[in-house]
C-alpha cells in the first residue's frame, strides 16, 4: 500500500468525485449547442424586427444587439470545442426569422437562455470545469445586459405608438 497522507487521498478522491463522466460531457456538449442553436435563432429574430422599428436610432440598437450575440455565439462555440467536440453542424442556418411586431417573444427567449447558461454553469463546476463555467457566468453577465436592451427597444417602442 502506498504511504500517501490523508490529505492527499482526501484530495485524490475530490478529484475523482468531480471528474467529467462521458455522459455528462455528452449532456453539457448537447446542452451548449442547444443554445448555440437559440443564440441564432434570437440573433435572427432580433435582425427580422430592426427592419420594422419606427426610427433609425431603435433599428441600430437592434442591430447592434445582434451582433453582440456573436460574441455569445463564439464563447459556447468555444467551450465546445474546449471539451474536445465540434460544433453542431445543423446550427439554423435555414431559420428564417419574420418580424411580428412582439419583442415580448425575443425578451422570453433571452431569459430563457440566461435561465439555461446559468444551469450549464452549474453542472460545468460540479463536474470540475471550473474555467468553462466561469466562462458561462461572464456570459450570465452579457445576457443581463441583452435584457436590459430588449427591455429598453420594447419600452422605447411602446412609447412611440
């Protein structure tokens, strides 16, 4: 039996506890190409809805949300391959996007992804990760800032009608 201080079997055994089974790989991989797969579709939608606000200071505002969802879009895309995987091929490329009129759905769709990122956060540290899921809770960041700007369209639109 190796002489090893309780310390350092408390340590090994830690490690082994937190370790990243194949299954919750696959489980955290599938989840963050699910929201890679949202980020474009509410990337998508946000664009179809510029075209629509009444004023071109509220369409450059939605614009430019849209391509700050890139950043979010390359980070996920980044931790994926960080695990070893590849990006999901069937990213939405062919959704198209139609503006309704509702940002309510684009604001839905965003708590749901903060809703989301947060969870993945959490399973990415109980499974040792400890650099992705600081990762996803700097993105946590990005999208309470998202929030506040669709909440922002929506109370500067509504106050145009």
């Amino acid at each position: 039996m190796e002489n090893t201080s309780i310390i350092d079997r408390w340590i090994n055994h830690l490690r082994e506890e937190n370790s990243l089974s194949d299954e919750d790989r696959k489980v955290l991989i599938d989840e963050l190409n699910r929201d890679i797969r949202d980020q474009k579709k509410l990337q998508k939608m946000i664009l179809a809805e510029a075209e629509h606000l009444p004023y071109e200071h509220l369409q450059e505002a939605a614009r430019k949300l849209a391509r700050d969802k890139e950043e979010v879009i390359d980070i996920l895309s980044g931790i994926v391959k960080g695990l070893g995987s590849k990006v999901d091929a069937e990213v939405i490329d062919d959704f198209s996007a139609t503006a309704s009129g509702n940002f309510a759905a684009i604001l839905e769709l965003e708590n749901e992804l903060g809703e989301r990122i947060a969870e993945h956060a959490n399973l990415a540290e109980d499974c040792g990760l400890y650099e992705q899921a600081e990762q996803l809770l700097q993105l946590k960041d990005l999208h309470y800032n998202h929030q506040e700007r669709i909440e922002e369209l929506i109370m500067k639109t509504n106050a145009t009608l």
